[in-house]
C-alpha cells in the first residue's frame, strides 16, 4: 500500500507526505508515466501532473483507478481551464489546496483520509448494508444555515447534540465559487465526524439559490467530487440533467455517497395524485437511496395525510421515506417521520424551513405520545461491579435522546434475569448485555437465537423483541462478541497494508489463545475473515474444542516449528494473535512470534496495558486493547437494541474515561 505522486509540485509533495505519516502508507514519487503505469500495487493516486493526464496510457490508466485525489487550486476553476477539466476526467475527487494559513496542511490530510475511508464503499452498487442503520429509527440532521462554516466550530459540541448528519446548505454559503464550496466541505469535515448531506436548494424548493438548473447540478457534481455522505438531488428538474449527475454517481461514487431524492412543494396544496407522482418522481426509478417529500400543510389533517400518501406511493420497503409538510400546522408531521428528520437549533442564525423544531422538541412529544417508550437494559453478570458498560449505554441513550436506562444486575443465577423481567416488569425490559459466567445459561430462557449464536454457542446480548400480528415479547439472543473482535482488527490490518491474504494469495494466519466462550467468538470472527485458525490452550481438549468447532487447527507448542507444522509449511508467521485469557495470567508470546509483527489484542481491558499487549509494543507491534473490543461489540448491541446508528465517538470517550486509552 503507498501514495503515489506524479510530478508533484514541492507542496504537494508536503500534503502526500503528511497523509503518510497519517495513514501510515509511504509515499512513491513517480517520476514519469512509465513509472506509474509499472507500480505493482495502486491504492491511491494523489495529484498528478498534465504531461501524464496528456498520455494516451496513462489517461486510460488513471481513469481506471478507483482513488485518484487531484489537488486544486482557485485558479484551477478558471472557466477556460481547460486542464482543470481534463483533470477531472481522470480524478475522481478534488481536494483545496493553497498557502498557508488559508488552507492548513492538517484540514487537506484530514480531507484526504476522509475520502480514503469512505472509498472502502458500503456494499456492491445494489445493496447498502448500513442504511437503515444510519437513516434509521428516531435519526435527525440539523439543516446547518451559517454563510461560513468557520462560524459554527466553537458551537459543533451544542449542535451535533441528538443529530446524526449535518447539513451543508450550499445555497445559503456567502461565497458560492467551487473552490470556496470545496473549503466549506473541508472546513466542516475537519472538526466533526457526522456524516455531511450536501444540498443545493433552489428558491422554487424553499431554498435561496437561483433557479439555474445548470449551475445546481454542476455544484451536484462538485459534492460528489469532495466526497461528501449524502448527496440531496431536486426532482423537479429535467430527467434528463438529473440522469446525467445519477448515471455518474452509480458510476463511480457508489461507494462513497449515497443519494437523496427530494422534492418540496411550497405555498399550495397538492392533490393525491400529483403527491405520488411526486414521490415516485423523488425515487428516480431506483436509483437513489431514500426518498424526501415535503408537501405544505393547510390542516393538521394534511399532517397525517402525507404519511399515508407516503405508505400509498409503492416505493420498496427497503427505501427510507421522509415525509413532512412545511409550515406551523406542520410541525406534527415531523414528531410523526419516525427517521432521518430534518431538525433546527436554537444555536443556528435562524431556521432552515418553516415548521423545524428541534430534536429534543420532536423527541419530548414522541415520548409523551408513547412513540418511543422509555425502556430498561441492563449487564447481566458476576461479578461486574466494575464494568463500562453502565457509562457507555446510558452517555449513547442520552446524547441520542432516547428515554432508556442502562443498569448492572449482578447476580449468579440466571433465572434471576427471568423472574425480575416478568408480568408488570415485562413491557418496559428492552434487552441486555450477558457476560460471565452467563453465557450459555442464559440460552434456555431465550425464544430464538441469531446465526452467530448457532455457531458459537454463546450469548452476549439478548434483544426483546415484538412479534408483528401478536404482540408478544420475545427474547432474542445475539453474539457480538465476534464482531467487537472482528473490527478493529480488520482496522490495524488495513493501516499496516495488509489484507486478508499474503502476497501469494494464501489465507493469513490467526491464532486465538484460550478454550472459552470468548475464544469460541475469536475463532469464529477469524474464519469469518477467512483467515487459517490455529488455536493454543494450556488445557488442550479445551483448544481441540474450540478447533474442531471452526476447522481450526490445534498448537501444542507455541515454537516456529509447530506454527509451520500447523499451517501445512506456510512461511510468514502469525498475522494476527487473539489473547482470550484473564489477564493475571500474565501470557506472553515467545519473542520469535512477533518478529513478523503480527497484530496483537488482548480481549481483557483491565488492566489497559496487560503483560501480552506491553511486549507487543516493546516490540513495536499493532495493538489492540480490550477496550476496543469493549467498545465495539457495545456499538452492535445498541444499534440491535434502537435499530439506528450508535454514537460511537461518545461511547469511545465514555469507556475511556474509565479505562486509561492506550497510544
């Protein structure tokens, strides 16, 4: 894995260098075409010069990567640049750049990993596995309406309160130029971690910029160029411009920004037909993500009316629907759009669209109406007097707004769990977390498990659930364990340049220490990888379980000589160590294991720096603490029990204010 420059300029250069030492990928100055078109491996391509955009091979070659980053300049956007667009014929995003102090080296680094990061892409170009997590149950965006997004940075705590995106509304910035847009994206993108909805409202949509179809789309295609989540496209313009921008997006931004399809109808009323004319106009025949329809309302009937229109229009129930109407009498709509609402704060200048009210405002009614009852969770577990998981559930619910409760119910029984929550208790229990030594106890008090519980043979988390038709709570168990181990260390492999397979192809290799239920989750998040598993316990039934169970193999010896054995002669070593036992055993590896730096975790998280992660280090190994872990399987269990996105930078600080972050 690299940065590759061509031709670069001296500050160019700089930037490329910066992102390295960010990402942790060298940096391969190629010095002509030739060059370039000979680099064995091509993650990405930040800036290049015109002599090889001018080649034949190595335009065709540059239009052919997925990550080419072009540096820009104001004066690029000139309107007789024409090298600025045969750039952009070979680049598939652009990043501002110009002297210091107007454009900080760190925003362009932070711009460029943010692109990087959304270019691993979100599913095939048909399926989006998280967007009924990110657009999902009781999800705001607040509707940013500062001229310059300098002014809202010491506000960013307050505002991102309760909101899940951000809203960028480019037709309210005071400087419209690309390259000021460009900088306004970078600007908001450095200091916050919501994702960015990137909007051009038109005046005839209730919005300020001109009604010049050309010069909307144009700045459409610049937020795709800037790599922004969320891209709003208006309905009420030609298809044929909006097929172009539509076609382009499907093309090559797939996997970085979905598409929004919007329409407002304002100051008059709307028939039923043309309202679902509407709608399916906003669905652009499939080829957006979700779908925006905002009507104006003249009753509070027309409040409800435009949900039922909105169930009546026969869009896919796998699109998320928003469907409000503007103005006072409207505001119920929007207590009513269960996702992805469109919010104000009383910090912004002023409000984006008659009839916004705040999160917390919609979140109050929600609850005094019995939309979102309150509910209780808890850890179940001996002992647990010590755990995060109180501080972490409880900071996600309140910053999210949500009227739960998150407590430790320590106990050795786990009948317990069955008598506390039964009778008048039943309604309000929402799910728990499960841990030692409760794993497998709790399996029979359960209605149904999840496939990874099938696999595995463990609980972690158990979800209440009410069956459609009957409305009966059913208790059901999940395991995301795996996946808390799974993540970060699919993280550490890609910043160390390493896949999943060696340079010949062959399946990296994982060893998972222990014989427990957590070694059972380790061993089935490392097949899942499709990583070979090799598997060492002091007792070795237990190890020969935990194999048997994976197709796995079972080390009797941690020695060079076993681990080839084990791996039928494959050189290189362990890629990757799973640690399962407590942590007073004080296991260490044999100094020869770690010579190929594999990645090394440690699933206990107290205390952070173990007796296995401290030689990791000393030996300048990538990490990961049990923390993480901790971390992520809480992330999974909350978005099983709200079925929305975690806020995971505040369940991050929240455990971390507890357990000390290893750097």
């Amino acid at each position: 894995m690299a940065i590759y420059l061509v031709g670069a300029t001296n500050q160019r250069i700089a930037v490329a260098e910066a992102v390295s030492k960010a990402v942790g990928w060298p940096v391969v100055k190629a010095t002509s075409t030739a060059a370039l078109l000979s680099s064995p491996s091509i993650p990405a391509i930040v800036d290049v010069d015109d002599s090889t955009i001018a080649d034949a091979k190595g335009a065709e070659f540059l239009e052919a990567q997925p990550l080419v980053i072009q540096l820009v300049e104001m004066e690029d956007f000139a309107d007789n640049d024409e090298k600025h667009k045969s750039r952009q014929a070979v680049s598939r995003f652009d990043v501002a750049v110009g002297s210091e102090p107007d454009v900080p080296l760190a925003q362009i680094v932070q711009s460029i990993r943010h692109i990087t990061r959304l270019s691993d892409g979100f599913g095939d170009g048909t399926i989006d596995a998280n967007l009924n997590l990110d657009l999902g149950a009781n999800t705001f965006f607040l509707s940013l309406t500062f001229p310059d997004m300098r002014e809202c940075l010491p506000l960013l705590p307050g505002l991102e309160r309760g909101v899940d995106a951000l809203e960028l509304r480019v037709d309210l910035l005071q400087d419209r130029t690309p390259w000021s847009i460009l900088r306004q994206v970078a600007i908001l993108k450095s200091a916050t971690q919501l994702p960015i909805i990137y909007t051009v409202r038109s005046k005839d949509q209730c919005g300020a910029f001109p009604n010049d179809a050309e010069a909307i789309f144009k700045l459409l295609g610049l937020g795709l160029r800037a790599g922004v989540e969320v891209l709003d496209v208006e309905a009420c313009w030609d298809r044929k411009i909006r097929s172009h921008l539509l076609d382009a997006a499907w093309r090559s931004y797939r996997g970085t920004t979905r598409l929004l399809g919007s329409y407002h109808v304002v100051g008059r009323s709307t028939t039923d037909q043309e309202a679902l004319r509407i709608f399916q106009e906003c669905f652009h025949d499939g080829r957006v993500d979700a779908v925006k329809v905002v009507l104006t309302a003249n009753s509070m009937r027309d409040a409800y009316h435009v949900h039922e229109l909105a169930a009546a229009a026969g869009l896919p129930a796998s699109v998320p629907v928003v469907a409000l109407c503007l103005g006072e009498v409207g505001k119920l709509s929007r207590v009513l759009n269960s996702r992805y609402t469109p919010v104000t704060n009383k910090l912004l200048p002023y409000v984006a669209a008659p009839g916004q009210l705040t999160a917390g405002e919609i979140m109050n009614f929600r609850r005094d109406l019995g939309m979102v009852p309150s509910a209780s969770f808890c850890l179940l577990g001996h002992p647990i007097s010590k755990s995060p998981s109180p501080a972490m559930h409880n900071a996600a619910f309140q910053h999210c707004l949500l009227p739960h409760t998150y407590s430790l119910f320590e106990t050795e029984d786990v009948l317990d769990l069955k008598a506390k929550y039964s009778d008048q208790n039943a309604q309000s229990f929402g799910g728990c977390s499960v841990t030692i030594p409760h794993k497998q106890a709790v399996i029979p008090l359960l209605h149904r498990v999840s496939p990874s519980v099938d696999a595995i043979g463990a609980v972690n988390t158990v979800v209440v659930e009410r069956e459609a038709g009957t409305g009966q709570l059913r208790w059901v168990g999940h395991n995301t364990d795996w996946k808390g181990i799974v993540k970060p260390i699919v993280q550490r492999l890609r910043e160390t340049g390493r896949g999943v397979t060696d340079a010949e192809g062959r399946p990296r290799v994982a060893l998972v220490v222990g014989g427990g239920g957590t070694a059972l989750a380790a061993a089935y998040g490392m097949t899942s990888l499709g990583l070979r598993l090799l598997v060492f316990n002091r007792t070795p039934s237990k190890a020969q379980d935990v194999a048997a169970r994976f197709g796995g193999t079972v080390v009797h010896a941690l020695t060079p000589e076993s681990i080839l054995e084990a791996t039928g002669g494959q050189q290189g070593g362990i890629d990757v160590v799973v640690s399962t036992i407590p942590s007073t055993a004080g296991f260490l590896l044999p100094p020869t294991l770690l010579r190929a730096q594999p990645v090394v975790m440690d699933v206990a998280y107290r205390p952070a720096e173990t007796a296995l992660l401290a030689q990791a280090r000393e030996a300048g190994c990538p990490f990961v603490q049990g923390a993480e872990m901790l971390i992520a399987q809480g992330v999974e269990q909350f978005q099983l029990w709200t079925k929305r996105r975690a806020p995971e930078a505040v369940m991050r600080a929240a455990v971390y204010a507890t357990v000390e972050e290893l750097k």
